[in-house]
C-alpha cells in the first residue's frame, strides 16, 4: 500500500518517517519525501525555486513528481507531501496519514524555509495559510496521528508507543471511543478502522445517535461482532416501545446510555434491563432529575463544565465514593483537564480517548493514552500557563516510565496556584516541573531557604514536605556558552525582558544591559548611550500584545532566546534583523537534565 503523509509545514513529518525507517528496518518498505525528490531532479533548492519560479511553477512541478512516483513499481511505500501539496490529486487507494500537533494552528517561524508572503509577519503568513490546510486535511485523512510535543530521539518507551500505533500493532489498548460519520466516508476508511481496532483490546465502542445513522450502527454491529458496544441516546425519541428494529439494536450491545437532558428514562427502563443502562447527566441544572433515577440504573456518567480545581475535585471524590457505579468526566472549553482523564484510567467504566478532534478536547490522543499506565497512584508533571506546547512530558517520559509514573502537562491560571497546588498533590501530584508564571509560587509551596523562584519539585512522602529547586541557572550557562569570548563587555550584551529569570540572568551576566520589553527602556541601572549597540540579545520575553520588539536600529550577531516555542517572538525577531539564533531548547534540555538529577538524588536519600 502506498502512505502519503501529509500535515502542516514544521510539524515533523520528516523526523517522523526517520524514526519510521527504523521502526520499518527488517520490512521491505520505500520512503520517500518530494521536496527531497524535486530537488534531486531539478538541482535547485525549494527555496531557489519559489524564488525564480514562483508558487504555481512549483506547485504543477510537485503534482507531477508526484504522479510519476506512484507509478513505479513498489511493495510499501511512504510519501512525504508538502504542507501546501492539492491533495485532490491523491487517488482513492492511497492511504492519507495526517500528522498533526497540538499547536499547529499557533503558528511557526522559519529561518530556514521560503516565504510564501513575505508582506505579511511570518506568524500571520504562517497562520493564514495553515487555517485553510487544516480543513483540507481533516477532508482527506484516512488516519490521523496526533503527535505529542518533544523530541523522540533516545525516548525509547515513546518511541515503543509511536511503532505500534503507526504498525497497526497496539494490544490491550482499554479505555472507550467514540465513532464518528468520518470513518464511514469510504470502505477503505473503514477497513483500515477496523483493522487498527478490532480485536485489540479497545474496552467500549460508542455508538451515538446523534452521530451515526442507523444503517452505520448496524453495520459497525455486524461486522465487529466481538467487541462490546454503548448505544448512546442523545436524539429525543417518540415511540421507542415502537421502534421493533431500535429494539432489536438495543438487546445486542453491552451498555444503553440515556442523557437525562432528554428527559425523564422511564420509557427506557420499560423496555431495557436497568441492569445494563447508563445515566449520563452534562447539563448541573438537570441534577435532581438525574438523582431522581440513580438507584433505577447499573452506572452514573457525570460530565460536567468544570471551571475549577475546586469544582474538579468535588466531581473526583463522587467518583471515588463508589467507582464501581460511577464514572466522572470532566469536560473543559480548552481541553486543560485532559491529564485528569488520563489519571483515571482504568479507574471508572467510562474514559473517552479520541481519534483526531474526537467528541472533546478533554479526551487525551491515543497516544496520550498508551503512555499512561493503568491506575497510576501519583503522577509527575509541569505546572504553568501556557502548558500544552511542554516538551517537559516527553522529555522525562522515560524517567517516570521507569517508576510506572504518567507526565502529565497541567495548566494553572496566574490566581490559580493557592488552590490548586494542594488539589493536585491530594491526587497524587509527586514530581513536578514548574515554568512561568508559577516559579515564584513554587518557591512558597516548599519553602526554600534561599531561592525566590524554583522550577523542580519533589514531595517526600514520609515527612509529607515539599522539596525545590531551580536547575534554570545550569540551563543558562548551557544556552550563553562561549558568549564571554565573543563579547568581552557585558554591556553589549543586551537582555529583552525577563520577568522572573531576571535573578537568574543578573548572576550569570551581572553587566549585561537590560531591557523592559513593555516599555523598551533600560531598566534601572542599565543606562546606556545612544551610540551603544548590542552584539548579542538575550531574549527572555513572552510572545504577547505588552511584548515590543528592539528598536529598529539595532543589530545583532546574535539571538539568543530563552524560548524554544516555535512561534517565539525571539526568533521572529532574530528573522527581522538578520542575525544568528538560538532556540531555548538547549538551556530546556540542559535543565531538564539537572531536574532528574535532583529527583534521583532525593529519591535515593529517602
């Protein structure tokens, strides 16, 4: 069969079909990127060519290479499309793979890639661009790999996630789905859903009403006939005693679940066993109705909006009180309780992992879910806001997985952290690695003698205390190496921001310049002369409307920047003026390393 990957420009196609190569290694299978093959056969880069040809010159260009690859002879082949490749032109029996990350869509700058309209910012090109691909995507996918943030390279549980999942190989995968209209689309979609699913493990299909047609419930019934199902009602039903051929449905799946927002279950029970009926209440004015009936069913789904920690460990110890008959799933607007759902499998009956977008941003990537042990007792993971970016997951995946531990990425609000710290640690919060703009609250939580801001924490278990500290100075001496030699003064070297890394920054570099990047004045004690221009800008702000860039007339050799997001303002900046740049993911990496080692070392000493 022949794979077209396809996905946004920057998302990691390429790496990704290395770490397939190897996976791949003792099968007999053909990989292939066409930006690489137009550049073998023209002699001229992408870049060369956008520039001389143009856009539409390239795209007919790449419609041909394309065409003329698939008729050679193969076994197994992958394809590897550009971001902006007219997938219309893939014939029906080409398995698309999308590759999609979880910040796609927040943009990406490229210092080593064409502009495609270069009169707009990179982000605003970037982003333009990306919002229409994102839907022509979702059109064609066959399958749909939600790749986590980070690198994989030596994460080698990851990577044991990632082979199986992409090989069609996963075993006792547990937790539920639901299906969707979009594996119906074609009989190849569908057989290549039945043949990643069926008979692995997957605990409980849903089949809802309000998503399928009845014809597809009987179909995925009939030919997946020993897996276990939940008929899910969520359409208002008249007549249902009526309905012979409903009925008939109804006896043969394993759950009927009834959403108490469609009224009272009476005419349900009279005809279904209260023994396989779930009640499933989202809506907390429907509450009282929904209690009404709780003794008259097998199982209780409670699914709420949950705004708060509080209101999220109120739903947590309901749950708790009777697991048996009790599943609880929290829902959010921006998917942030997504590392709760993870903490609870195979705790409750019910726990949705998703395919693609899924039902709810709430319900973690399959991926997500095969890297979460079953019933974790505590877990790690990196508190801050924003989190979802965090390669801290997959950096410290296979130190946890060591202590059959989850990382999880937590997001906490700037006013939330008094309350929720000591939520999460009731839930079993152990490790924990903090970033902005919670460093300084960590420092409290433990009580450090000496440090302001902390970005590691441990809790002993026997003295019931938290432990802190900060490996950021370590990861910034990574980052500035060599800096001394290349500028001697201090004061040409310029600091744009800062924030909370600023005692850090002020240790290492004690006459560097420094700058607010709100206001774009020196700070106290950072005057300098009109004349004086930086050789290196150290950039350690936040991509954010109070965010400036430098004056215009500045003109770096270099930037280095605290960030290693990809849509940084810091590399946008480095783009601008032309100067040399260094992501943050080397002061990430080197911290990282200091944070482990900090764990290993209190572990060892408890």
């Amino acid at each position: 069969m022949i794979t077209v990957v396809v996905g946004h420009r920057g998302t990691g196609k390429t790496e990704l079909m290395k770490r397939m190569q190897n996976y791949l290694r003792d099968v007999s299978v053909e990989f292939v990127d066409l930006d690489e093959l137009i550049e073998e056969k023209i002699g001229k880069t992408i870049p060369e060519l956008f520039m001389e040809h143009g856009e539409t010159y390239f795209r007919e260009l790449e419609r041909q290479l394309f065409l003329e690859t698939l008729q050679k002879p193969h076994k197994e082949m992958y394809l590897v499309l550009g971001a902006g490749f007219d997938l219309s032109v893939i014939p029906e029996a080409v398995r698309v793979l999308w590759v999609r990350r979880q910040t796609d869509l927040d943009g990406r700058i490229f210092l080593n890639r064409p502009r495609l309209n270069p009169e707009m910012s990179p982000l605003e090109e970037f982003q333009k661009r990306a919002a229409v691909r994102d839907e022509n995507y979702r059109a064609h996918a066959d399958e749909v790999y939600l790749m986590p943030e980070g690198l994989f390279e030596n994460r080698h549980h990851a990577m044991a996630v990632e082979k199986a999942l992409l090989t069609h190989d996963l075993q006792n995968i547990s937790g539920s789905l639901t299906l969707t209209s979009e594996i119906f689309k074609s009989e190849k979609r569908w057989d290549l859903f039945k043949t990643r699913f069926a008979k692995k493990g997957v605990a409980l299909f849903e089949l809802r009403d309000d998503l399928l047609s009845f014809e597809q419930i009987q179909k995925v019934l009939t030919e997946m006939p020993s897996e276990k199902f939940i008929y899910s009602f969520r359409v208002a039903r008249e007549n249902l005693p009526a309905d012979q051929a409903l009925l008939e449905l109804l006896r043969k799946v394993s759950w009927v679940d009834w959403a108490i927002e469609l009224g009272s279950p009476e005419v349900l029970l009279s005809v279904v066993p209260g023994t396989k009926v779930i009640l499933s209440l989202h809506e907390e004015k429907l509450k009282d109705l929904w209690q009404v009936f709780a003794n008259q069913v097998a199982h209780l789904k409670y699914a709420p909006l949950v705004e708060s920690f509080g209101d999220l460990l109120v739903g947590h110890q309901w749950q708790a009180q009777d697991e048996a008959r009790r599943s609880y799933l929290p829902r959010s607007r921006t998917g942030r309780w997504e590392w709760y759902r993870r903490l609870q499998k195979g705790k409750q009956l019910l726990n949705f992992w998703r395919e693609g977008d899924g039902t709810s941003g709430d319900q973690p990537s399959l991926w997500a879910w095969m890297m979460t042990p079953d019933k974790p007792r505590s877990f790690a993971a990196v508190l801050g806001d924003p989190v979802v970016h965090s390669y801290t997951p997959m950096e410290h995946s296979d130190f946890f997985h060591k202590m059959n531990l989850p990382v999880f990425a937590v997001a906490i609000a700037r006013d939330e952290w008094d309350k929720a710290f000591p939520i999460l640690q009731t839930l079993g919060l152990s490790y924990a690695a903090v970033t902005s703009p919670h460093k300084e609250n960590a420092a409290k939580s433990c009580q450090h003698e000496t440090l302001s801001a902390v970005n590691t924490l441990y809790f002993d278990k026997k003295t019931k205390r938290w432990f802190g500290t900060s490996t950021d100075d370590q990861g910034f001496m990574e980052l500035i190496e060599g800096v001394g030699m290349i500028a001697p003064l201090q004061k040409e070297i310029f600091v744009w921001g800062g924030g909370g890394v600023l005692e850090m920054i002020e240790k290492a570099l004690p006459h560097a310049t420094q700058f607010s990047s709100r206001s774009g004045k020196p700070r106290e004690g950072s005057e300098v002369s009109e004349d004086l221009q930086p050789k290196i800008v150290i950039w350690a702000a936040p991509r954010s409307e109070e965010t400036m860039l430098p004056p215009a007339g500045w003109s770096p050799a270099m930037v280095f920047d605290l960030n290693y997001k990809e849509d940084s303002m810091g590399r946008e900046y480095a783009q601008r003026c032309g100067a040399n740049y260094q992501s943050g993911l080397v002061m990430f990496t080197a911290q990282a390393q200091g944070q482990r080692a900090f764990w290993r070392k209190l572990e060892e000493n408890s």
